[in-house]
C-alpha cells in the first residue's frame, strides 16, 4: 500500500471523501432507468433479473458492518481504497456482461463499496481539526442523498441515448478517479484497535442480515406468507439472536453490543431507520406520480428522464443543508438537529399529500424532504462520534449506515405492497391509485414523527472534552468520560 499523505488540507480532504461517497451513491442508481428493460438485456425473467437490484442490497448489508470494523482494525484508509477498487471490479464486470449471472456477480461486487460514506466520516474524525468536523461530515453524510438524486437523470440521459452498458463504464471511470485522488490525498489514521478479526461474529451476521433482508425485498414476488418468506423471517431471528449472544461474551467482537446499547447510540441508530424509511418513500412515491399517465387524474405522464431532471434539485438542497445542519448542532447540539430535520420531512409528507397535481408541486416537496434529510443525515455522525472511542468510529459510523439501510429495505416492502394492492384498472392494467401513493406519504410522515420521538430520548449532555480531532502520534485515544 502506498505510503499515505502527510498534512493534508482539511477542504481538500472533505472534498475528495464526499466525492467518493458520491460515486458510491452514484453507483446504486445508475441502474434505475434500465431496470424495465432488463429482462430482455439480460434474456431472463423478470423476477430473476430483479436479483441486479437485491445483490447489490444484500452485500451493502453485509459489507458495511464488516468493512467497518476491519477499517478500525487495519486503516480506514486502506479499507476505503479496498472498497473503490470493488466498486471498480464491479463495475467493469458489469459494463462487460450480456448475460444474467456476471451481472448479479458485478453488482454484488459494486455493493461490498458501500462502506465508503462511513470509513470517509470516520477518516475525518482523525484527521480533521476539530471545528471542522462537524460540517465535514454533515457534508459526507449527505452525499448518499446527493449521488443518488443527480445520478438518476444522468442515468436516463446515459440509458435513451447511449449503449446500457455505459452507465457502468461511467461508474468504473468515477471509481478510478476517486481511487487515484484518495491515493494522492487523503492520509491514514494512526487510530487503530489491532486485535483478531471475529470471523464467526462476521459470518453470523451476514447469515443473519442476508435472511433479513431477502425476505423483505423477495418477500412482495414470493408471498409474504409462502413458506420461503417465512422461513427466511425465522431464520434470521434465529441467527441474529445467537449471533448477538456471541458477540456479547466474544473477547473481540465484530460489533460491540454494550456500545450499541448505550442510550445515545441506540436511539440514534433507531431514528436512523425511521428516518431511511421517510427517505426511501419519497424516492419511491414522487417517480411513479410523475411518470403515470396524465389519463389516471393524478399522473403527470413525464419521461424518466424529465423525472430525473425534477428530482435532481433535491440532492442539492440535501448538500446545501449539510452545513446548516452543523452550524445547528454547533449551537444547540446534534439532537436538537435531527429532531428538527424530522420534522421537516414529516412536513414535506404532509404537503405532499395537498400537493401533487403538478410538476412544480413535486419539486418544492421534494426540496422540502431533503432539506430535513439534510438536517436528519448531518446530526447523525455527530451523535455517534459523541459516544464512541475513536478506536470504534468506523464500525459504529457503519452500523449507523446499516440502520439507515434497514429502513430503506422496509419501506419499499411496505410501499410495494400497499401501491400493489391499492389500484385502479386503466386500459386493462392495474396502477397504483391516488389514495394508495397518499397512503405510502401518510406512512413517510409517520416514520419522521416516529424519528423525533425517538431522538427526544437521546441524552442532552455532552461529552467530556474534545468530540473529535487529529489522534496523537501513537494512535491511543481515550473514551470521552461521560459516555462510559
């Protein structure tokens, strides 16, 4: 590995972390405008070509955690870079493959990077002087909302004018800059924890997470009560909770439960899946009202390109709120912030349900939502940075990222189910009716009031002495006091 950066400049590198993380975010999406088209791209069923989609969350889930806590382990540095050059590997597997199998193989291989936006958060927590800290990672923290608002429409673009296979030669070619620009930049930390990796701890969770996760993204296909989702359901109750009660009396566990367990931890990690869900609900309800066809009454019948277009002003409200958020949190803490950025969204919801009848409506309520997704993203990382030792930044900054994904998860399920069963029939085919996609909103505004009360319960103090900050020479770094 070549040696890292010395003295790094503290803009330079908040910009290239967030630029990786964009790529990263980026990747998720490119593949949204060909999604209708991949059956007969890949000559296979729908249902099995949906397994482009599903590997990419199964190996988001199970690389996040573990990549994290190597990057503890090993240099989070080192582990970042491993992740681009996964995302690289992926993607020219991808922009390589006609048929089926190598392509649920590149995408699965694009999925194991997505450990990039928290190994990126936490690389600022050693390096960075601390009054910098908290609006760099607010910064990196929205760049997951940024890469997958602007990728969508420079998605479509790509896909109506050139070859498919081009959306994931751009992928490769923005991973290999992102490579190349963390190798010139950004320096390693000095903080690490050494020790033994938990292999078992590893292998129980992603046993655990994959059992999760299928059944929630397989489980509208199968049937949510066919013998496979159900088993899958009790399947990973099984394991996760065996798994938790190794990691509780392994000497070196992958996740340190009696961390997660602390008060500011927990409920922030809990907010974070209410407030993944409000997020994914408005990319899942605002597309589909824009591109129906204008003869449902309520459908708008716009290209996916123009949808992209309308939907990419809300990646840069979710940036330009970043720093908001921690002038916010610099002021009246991070708590305050993410209670309110949930109330932002939980409003921007409740426009949306007054608010639909056109293109301009769907653009102010989409600014709105990610205006408190930035507000919401930004005060996360703060909050679990203020109660973990630097020794652990990257596995709890990556659980924290994995919570958000578990919410994700849920509400397309959720949405999925309720847009397919409440419908109108137009011209022979079912489509989702008005009341369905005011439903899905009702649910969105739901999760953030359910992501305020649950940030009401994080503890008001701070911690002892400096939250954050460049590690001293031999990588020790003590515990803040008033997390202990």
């Amino acid at each position: 590995m070549p040696a890292s950066p010395a003295s790094p400049r503290p803009n330079t590198v908040v910009a290239v972390l967030a630029l990786a993380g964009i790529v990263v975010a980026l990747m998720q999406t490119l593949v949204i405008p060909i999604i209708p088209e991949l059956p007969k791209l890949l000559d296979a069923s729908a249902s099995d070509a949906a397994w482009a989609v599903t590997a990419t969350l199964l190996a988001s889930a199970v690389a996040t955690p573990v990549v994290g806590r190597l990057g503890d382990m090993f240099g989070k540095r080192r582990m970042l870079l491993l992740s681009l050059v996964l995302l690289i590997a992926g993607s020219a597997v991808c922009a390589l493959s006609d048929a089926l199998v190598p392509m649920v193989a590149g995408r699965a291989l694009q999925g194991l990077s997505a450990a990039v936006i928290p190994l990126g958060i936490s690389i600022m927590r050693d390096e960075l002087p601390v009054e910098r800290l908290a609006g760099a990672t607010a910064v990196m923290s929205a760049s997951l909302g940024v890469g997958g608002a602007l990728g969508l429409p420079a998605a479509a673009l790509i896909a109506d004018k050139l070859d498919w296979h081009m959306l994931f030669w751009l992928s490769g070619a923005l991973g290999v800059v992102s490579l190349v620009l963390v190798l010139s930049l950004v320096p390693e930390s000095a903080v690490r924890t050494g020790g033994r990796f938990d292999l078992p701890g590893g292998l129980g969770m992603a046993a655990g997470l994959a059992s999760l996760l299928l059944a929630i993204s397989k489980g509208g296909d199968w049937g949510w009560s066919s013998g496979t989702t159900l088993g899958l359901f009790a399947a990973a109750v099984v394991i996760l909770l065996a798994w938790g009660r190794w990691e509780l009396h392994t000497p070196e566990p992958l996740v340190d439960l009696r961390t997660t367990a602390r008060r500011q931890v927990l409920f922030t990690n809990l907010a974070s899946v209410a407030i993944g869900f409000s997020m994914f609900a408005m990319s899942l309800v605002l597309p589909q009202l824009l591109q129906l066809p204008e003869a449902t009454g309520y459908g708008l019948g716009r290209s996916l390109l123009t949808t992209g277009l309308v939907m990419a002003p809300s990646g840069l409200v979710m940036m330009a709120f970043a720093p908001v958020s921690a002038k916010v949190s610099g002021s009246r803490g991070p708590k305050v912030t993410l209670m309110i950025g949930a109330l932002i969204v939980a409003a921007g919801y409740g426009l949306n349900i007054v608010l639909m009848a056109e293109v301009w409506h769907l653009v102010l309520v989409s600014c709105v939502i990610s205006a408190g997704i930035g507000f919401a993203y930004g005060a996360m990382p703060s909050l679990i940075m203020g109660a973990v030792p630097p020794s652990e930044t990257a596995s709890a900054n990556s659980l924290n990222t994995l919570m958000r994904s578990l919410g994700t998860s849920v509400a397309s399920a959720i949405a999925g189910v309720i847009l397919a069963q409440m419908t109108i029939d137009l011209g022979g085919f079912a489509l989702p009716s008005e009341n369905a996609f005011k439903v899905v909103m009702a649910i969105g505004a739901g999760a953030a009031l359910l992501a305020t009360v649950l940030a009401s319960f994080i503890p008001r103090h701070r911690q002892a002495g400096p939250p954050a900050g460049p590690a001293p020479a031999d990588g020790v770094a003590s515990e803040p006091a008033s997390v202990r």
